[in-house]
C-alpha cells in the first residue's frame, strides 16, 4: 500500500510539474497580439488556460491527499512522544557556566607632569 501511494505521489508531482511549464504567463497574450504566434496552441487561445489550470488544480488535491496518506503509513504507532524525549541527560554533570568576560586592564600608572609635552616630528 506505501509503494502504491508513493508512486501516485512521484506522479502527481511530475506531472504538476509538467503542467505548470505547458501553462502560459500573463504576459503571454501580449506577444500573441504582435504576430508572435504563440496563441495557435494545441488547445487553441483560450481553452488551454481552463484546461491546464484545471488539471492542475485537481493534481494539486491528488499531491495533497498523497502527502497526507504517506505520513500517515509511515508513522508507527509504537512511537510516543517526539524528538527530544529520546535525548539522554546525565543528573551527575554539572551544568556549564557561561565565560566570563576578563577584567578590563588597569591604566598605566606614571606622573602626567613628567610626560613630554612636545610634539614629536
């Protein structure tokens, strides 16, 4: 049952995929108007738009109830709980404290008087 919904669901996708580049952009119409040619398509100007769009949307559910179906068998149901319960911690360890930053250094100590007040060159 997980391989048929798992090949339904690599389907669905391709296929969204397939469709969403056959769709055309709004901007699309605008080259047809000068002759470009683009609006002679397989499903004709108009109709391909509702067309691919529907199909599109209809896979779009198939791809959604697929993704749903495939988490639900995958999960088991002899698992409770979630990630970090199966995350061991020793009670012995001390907790890590966080660094301390260094003292800041002290000034250097000197007489101001006998400092030099001349301007190096």
């Amino acid at each position: 049952m997980h391989t048929l919904v798992l090949v339904l669901h690599v389907l669905a996708a391709v296929t969204i995929v397939v469709l969403v580049l056959l769709q055309h952009g709004k901007g699309a119409d605008m080259g047809a108007a000068f002759g470009s040619g683009s609006a002679g398509s397989l499903f004709g100007s108009s109709g391909a738009a509702n067309f691919l769009s529907r199909s599109t949307g209809v896979l779009a559910a198939v791809f959604f109830v697929t993704s749903l179906g495939l988490t639900f068998l995958s999960g088991s149901p002899s698992k409770s709980g979630g990630v970090t319960e199966t995350i061991k911690i020793d009670a012995g360890t001390p907790a890590k404290q966080p660094a301390v930053p260094a003292p800041s250094a002290p000034a250097p100590s000197g007489d101001p008087a006998s400092k030099s007040t001349e301007i190096p060159k």
